[in-house]
C-alpha cells in the first residue's frame, strides 16, 4: 500500500471521521457557547451559539447535516410558536389603531426593501441575501425560508442576528435613559426551562405542527411547512379549538436545530466572505434601525405616541426582546405589539413573493456556493 493510501485510509478511521464523534463535539460545543451568550443576556443566544458551534464543526471538515424531515418539522414549531404570541387583542388594536399601525408597516417594509434592493444592485451581496437579510423582523422564519427562494441561508442569519443584536441593545439604553427607575424594576420573571406541561396540549401541538409542515412541503406548498402552518395555528387558536402548548425546553432544542441547520452549511470560504462582508451588513443594520427611528418620530409628532413607545413599536426586529423590554417601562405595551406582531405576519406573507419580483425585476450577484 502507498504511503499516500494509507494516509487517506488512516483519515478516513480517525474518530473525527465518525458522525457519532462530530454529533457529540457539536452538541457539547453548542451547550458551552449557548450557555455563555446566555448568561450574557444576548438576544437569540440559543441558537447563535449552535449556529456559531456548527460553523466550527463544519469548517472542522465535518460530513454531518441536519435530516430535512426534522427541519421542516422544526419550521412547524416554530409557526405554532409564533401564532401563540399573537394576542386575542390583535383584532381590536389593529381597528382602533390601523392608520398609525398602517403608515408604520408600510413605511418600514418600502424602507427595508429600499435598503435591500440597493444591496442586490450593487452585488455585494450574493442572490437575493440582501432582501432577506434586510427583512424587518421575524429572523427564525426568514432564515428558514430564505435558502428556498434564491438566497444565502448563512448570510442571512448573520444579518438577522447583527442587526438585531444592534436592535435591542439600543432599545435597553433608550428605555434605561427614558424611564431608569421602571427599567430597574420591571422585566418578565421567567418561569425556567421546565415550568408544568399540559402533556395533553403539547402532544397536540406537536401533532399538529409536524404533521402540516409535512403534509405542506409533500404537496410541493411554496414555503408551506412555515406558512401553512402559522396560518393553520392562527385559526385554530382563534375559533378556540387548540391551546398551543411549547414549553421552553422544546423551543430551544428547536431553536438549536435552527442554527445547527444554517451553521453546518458553512465551509472555510463562506466564513471568510462572511467576515469580510461584517462592515457592510452593520452598515446596512445601522441604516435599517435609523429608518424606523425616523418613522417612529413622525409618529410621535402625527399620532400623538409618546417617543418610546413609538420607538419600539417600530424597532426592526427581536420582537420577543422588544416585548420584555416594553413590559420594563411605561409605555402602550398594546400598541407595541400590535405593531411588532402584524409587521412579522405580513413580513413573512409577502416576503417570498417580493423577493422573487425583486430577483426578477435587477437580478443580483449569484449564490454563494460552498
């Protein structure tokens, strides 16, 4: 046997080769990251790190990816999860409030599709990445949707996360300059990893969730196993025939599987464009996160709002983060998520579809292939 054979075949036996070894490095590296961004306080810590551990497993030569029944079941949780903080209330705020609720989300999905579509003209960024990435709120579900429609799952995760990353950091420091003494004192107890489960509800849930996901992507539904299933859980929920049931833990295994899916699509090239690309997508994020500050001005002077409800309600993204920090300070915690869930639903309808237009209408650079 050739020296060059034997070096192949001694790689080829080496315990890293083993998806066991690689599934076990992942999985202890993911908890350690997690573990540190949250005591952090980091938004979306969950599933950065997993995503972060993934990406070092992945350029560390793995072979390992996530099965594809598991993450369109995953996109099934996680449009139940997002039907269950759609308030009963949502209908009532929505007519009370629909003009300013109106001129915002109009105003920041023009805004942030502006902003995208400059991205993709000037080829910077590959496909349609800049849309998706630029897209104001609901990061889980457009990164998850984004690899089906043309663009750089990867990319756009790291543009979700940076921007809002950038997003509740400045909503802590206005909320801590505008009402210092409710920030101190207010905030969300939360009730752990392991409150008591309504075993009944969840199986249901579960049920439910999985099995449109994959009924919608086995009748070939564009962007179904997310889509379908949001609207499937928002009309249940409504007519009172489910109570949708996630405990904690359930989330973040499903929030992991979401990193893990994006960061094992990583390889050495990809990080390094990723790195070179920082600059800009900060870039894009600050200019993203003035907009809607500026929408939330006009708000302020036209509807009468006070400034910082205004400047949540149109923050652009971390609509779970926005919602803990509103319920530290003394603001229309109503109008805010009013504002902040009817934006995320919309976002995710007309996303697909406007992508696709954009792509068509300027093209862009293509994907970014591993």
């Amino acid at each position: 046997m050739s020296p060059e054979l034997a070096l192949f075949a001694l790689r080829r036996m080496a315990p890293w080769q083993k998806h066991g070894t690689q599934w076990l490095a992942l999985v202890a590296l993911s908890v350690a990251l997690i573990a540190i961004l949250e005591a952090l306080k980091l938004p979306g810590g969950i599933m950065i790190g997993a995503m972060l551990a993934a990406i070092v497993v992945a350029t560390a030569d793995s072979r390992i990816r996530m099965p594809t029944r598991l993450v369109i079941a995953v996109q099934g949780v996680v449009g139940f999860m997002i039907a269950s903080t759609i308030p009963p209330t949502i209908l009532s705020d929505l007519a009370r409030d629909w003009p300013l609720l109106l001129f915002g989300l109009v105003g920041v999905v023009l805004g942030t599709t502006a902003i995208g579509l400059a991205l993709m003209r000037s080829g910077l960024l590959p496909g349609a990445t800049g849309v998706w990435g630029m897209a104001p709120g609901a990061s889980t579900p457009m990164i998850l949707m984004a690899d089906e429609n043309g663009a750089d799952a990867r990319l756009v995760a790291i543009m979700h996360k940076v921007r809002t990353t950038i997003v509740v950091a400045l909503a802590a420091i206005v909320a801590s300059l505008c009402a210092p003494s409710a920030v101190a004192v207010g905030g969300v107890v939360k009730a752990g990893w392991f409150p008591p489960v309504a075993w009944g509800w969840l199986l249901v849930t579960l049920s439910l969730a999985i099995g449109i996901a994959l009924f919608a992507h086995w009748l070939r539904v564009f962007t179904g196993p997310m889509l379908v299933t949001l609207g499937s859980a928002i009309a249940l929920q409504g007519l009172g025939w489910i109570k949708i049931e996630l405990p904690p833990w359930l989330l973040a295994v499903s929030y992991a599987i979401v990193g893990w899916t994006v960061g094992l699509g990583f390889t050495r090239s990809i990080v390094g464009y990723a790195l070179r690309s920082l600059p800009l997508i900060v870039a894009s994020s600050v200019a993203v996160i003035a907009l809607c500050a500026a929408l939330g001005a006009v708000m302020v002077v036209v509807g009468g709002i006070d400034p910082m409800t205004a400047y949540l309600a149109t923050s652009p993204g971390g609509a779970d983060s926005i919602a803990i920090i509103a319920a530290s300070t003394t603001v229309n915690m109503r109008f805010v998520m009013a504002m902040q869930i009817t934006r995320l639903v919309v976002v995710m309808l007309i996303a697909p579809t406007l992508s696709r237009w954009i792509v068509r209408l300027v093209g862009g650079a293509p994907r970014l292939e591993a």
